[in-house]
C-alpha cells in the first residue's frame, strides 16, 4: 500500500509586505462602505425604486441598507445621511458617495463605467 504524500507550504512575509496587505484590506472594506446609486424608478413620495450597490431598495426594504439612512427621493436623486462620517448627501443616478473621502464621484466623468 503506498502511502500519500502531501507538501504543506508556509508563507513567510516581511514587515513591509505585512503592512501592504493590511492597507489593501483595509481599502476592501473601505470601498463596501460606498455608496452607488445605479438606478432610480420613481412615482411618488411612497412608491419608488433604488438600485443601490447592486441591491433593490423600495420603501418596504430601505431599512435594510446599512451605514445610512435614506431621508429622501426625488425623480432626480435621492437625499442619504452617512453614519460613518456624520454627513448628508444628494445622491444622483450613477454617482457614487465614498464615505472616507466625503465625495461624490461621477463614474463618466472619469471613465469607470458599471
């Protein structure tokens, strides 16, 4: 009967790799706090649709978004109050809020695209 052989690795990082690792974990979880608002369907006050970060948000769900509260929808955007940075924001169709930076970015404007 032969017996299996198995190789098991071990990884050695330098200080400085360490910490390039960390940072880039860090900047992953940044980015899930941003905020993009892809679409927009509204009717009234009471009846509308968000796409945000690739989730369907209406009035029934919105409570489920996290890090920030919807104050508001118009036919042109929709009003957000950010948690983590204490701050209100509009939010037009295909913008994005980055939390971290207290900006609002356009996606065409600089070439990113959905």
């Amino acid at each position: 009967m032969k017996k299996k052989a198995y190789l098991l690795l071990s990884l050695f990082f330098s200080e400085n790799e360490i910490a390039l690792i960390k940072e880039n974990l860090t900047n992953s979880k940044a980015s899930s706090q941003n905020l993009s608002l892809t679409s927009l369907i509204y009717y009234d006050d009471s009846h509308w649709s968000l796409w945000l970060n690739k989730k369907l948000f209406h009035p029934e769900n919105i409570h489920e978004l996290e890090g920030y509260d919807l104050k508001k929808v118009t036919p042109t955007g929709a009003n957000f109050f950010c948690h983590l940075n204490q701050k209100a924001f509009l939010l037009h169709l295909h913008q994005v809020y980055v939390p971290f930076e207290e900006k609002i970015f356009d996606p065409h404007e600089i070439g990113v695209f959905f």
